[in-house]
C-alpha cells in the first residue's frame, strides 16, 4: 500500500507532467490531445493542494473523495485517445499515466489522521 505523503508526491509530480508532457512529447497541437492532460494535470495539483492529507495546503476535501477523482481521472485519461478520437496520433501517455492513475488511487492507504 502507498502511504499518503508518498501519494502526495506522486500527485505533485504526475500534475506536472501533465501539464508539460504535450510540449516535451511534440503533441501540443492545441487539440485534445494537448488540453485533456494539462486540464487534468491542473486539476491534480489543484486537489492535491486542497485534500486532506500532509502535502496539502488547506485540508478541505476528504481523502477518500480525492482517490476516488483521482481514479476516475485516470479513466478519462486512459480512455481519452479512443474516447476523443487522437488514437492515430497519440495514445501512449495518455494510457500510461492514466492506469498509473487508476493504479495509485486503489493501492493508496485510506486512513489519513491528521496529527495535531
């Protein structure tokens, strides 16, 4: 099982990615392909800084809540280049980090107390 903090990291590591891989790959085309990722790499950095665990900035949203976005982003992801129609352009790190996604969100612990 992946302890929290460890979650935290990789969440704060895998936004980033997200949000810079279009233009390190050379799939930043301005179409899906580019935007799905970054938007859903924004949006883990935003949850990770906002969810109730160590590497938050305000523990607002229930951890629980936040591995199940997480898994469900990991879905979108995975599915986004048939889903989205970009298969024949790109797929590959949109299905990577997508099953990583999946894969941290099930195997990640779920009992975060805050210690005071």
């Amino acid at each position: 099982m992946i302890d929290t903090k460890t979650h935290g990291i990789i969440d704060y590591v895998t936004g980033a990615l997200l949000i810079i891989a279009p233009y390190l790959l050379g799939f930043a085309n301005g179409g899906v392909q580019q935007w799905l990722p970054q938007v859903v790499g924004a949006m883990i950095v935003v949850m990770s800084l906002l969810t109730n665990y160590e590497l938050s900035a305000a523990k607002v949203i229930p951890l629980k809540a936040h591995l199940a976005v997480d898994a469900l982003g990991g879905v979108l992801l995975a599915a986004s280049p048939w889903l989205f129609g970009f298969a024949d352009a790109v797929w590959w790190p949109h299905l990577l980090v997508g099953l990583m996604e999946i894969i941290v969100a099930l195997t990640t612990k779920r009992d975060y107390q805050q210690r005071l």
